[in-house]
C-alpha cells in the first residue's frame, strides 16, 4: 500500500488473495500508517472488482 501525498509505503507478502487476507493487511497498514486514508484506490484486483 502507499500513501498517495507522502508516498508512504507498507508492504506485507502474503500466499493468497482471499477477502479475510486482503482486510488483514489494510488493518495493518493503517495501524502502520497511524490513521485510515479518506479513499483507497485498487488496480483492477480480482477481490476487489465485482466484474
């Protein structure tokens, strides 16, 4: 994940792809960031695009 702005980034490898991986590892960044950003933007993930 990075911060638009300051270019921030976090990074977390992990062996899928699922619902509950992907929510784990926003919880994360945004403890890490110190705050959750106003939007997040993806790039045509399979979990999160609907089709």
């Amino acid at each position: 994940m990075v911060l638009g702005y300051s270019r921030m980034m976090y990074v977390e490898f992990t062996e899928d792809e699922k619902l509950e991986t992907l929510i784990g590892c926003h919880l994360r960044a945004w403890q890490y960031f110190g705050g959750v950003p106003q939007s997040c933007l993806y790039d045509n993930m399979k979990t999160v695009v609907s089709g």
